[in-house]
C-alpha cells in the first residue's frame, strides 16, 4: 500500500477529540465484552483489517474466546451470544450500514427492553466512534501494528 498521511500527526487536535470519545467509552458503563464485540463487528463490516487486528486481541486478553471471534461474523446463526450480545450486534450492524434501513424500530425495542436509555446512549456512541475509526485508517491506508 502507498503511504498516505497521517492525520495524528497533522490534525492533532482532531485526533485527541478521537482519542477523547474512546475515553469517554472506557469510563462509560459498558462491558468490555460488548465494546469489543462492536468494534469487532463493525470493523469487519467496514473491512478494516487495522482496527481488526487490535480489536481481536484486545478482545482475547480480555478473556473472549477464539470460537466466539471465528464466528462473530455469523452470530445470528449460533447459540454462543447472550440475548444482550445480540440486541447489540443487531444495533452495530444496523448503525454501521445506516443506508440500508438505519436503526430499525423492531431492533431499538429489543435493545430498549433489555437496557436503559444511558446504556443504550453508550452503545450507539461506541458504533458511532469504532465506525470513524474505521474510516480514518482505512482512508490513510493505516498500516497493521
């Protein structure tokens, strides 16, 4: 791949808001389980193989399992996500691919009877933040670490 710039070190002021929604995110009340299957999931819909590669072993130090990554990419064809793994996978790829339908109402009940309103609040701002991850190093051809 050709290198491209590197917005951190142009717009740094950009990249600290970035780096600020990710704090936002570590402080919220999410579980680290359903932050990282967001980011997993996402960035295989985005194919962002940068934040992929991280997020599959930050997910891994974090004690999630091998089989529950491979198969992530079908989660609705198994039995190995909770039914709040679910409604959030649901949610993540909805929001990810918001040209399609957006956030359905039938998928926002879901989430909304099993979470509360602040809850739910953090999960979209997660999408929302690994989505623009995704684009930042997919457009500046951020090489894997």
């Amino acid at each position: 791949m050709e290198n491209r710039i590197n917005i951190q070190e142009l717009e740094p002021d950009s990249y600290s808001a970035m780096l600020a929604l990710e704090g936002y995110l570590r402080s919220s009340r999410l579980s680290k389980t359903h932050l990282e299957l967001i980011k997993i999931r996402a960035s295989q819909i985005n194919g962002c193989a940068f934040c992929l590669n991280m997020h599959t072993r930050d997910a891994l130090k974090q004690g999630e399992t091998n089989q529950r990554i491979f198969l992530l990419n079908a989660w609705k064809e198994t039995t190995l996500f909770t039914e709040e793994e679910r409604a959030i996978l649901a949610m993540t790829e909805e929001v990810t691919l918001i040209n399609h339908r957006g956030l359905t109402d039938e998928t926002y009940k879901q989430a909304q009877s099993l979470f509360d309103e602040n809850y739910l609040a953090q999960v979209i701002m997660a999408i929302v933040t690994i989505n623009a991850w995704n684009r930042i190093a997919i457009s500046t051809n951020r090489p894997l670490d």
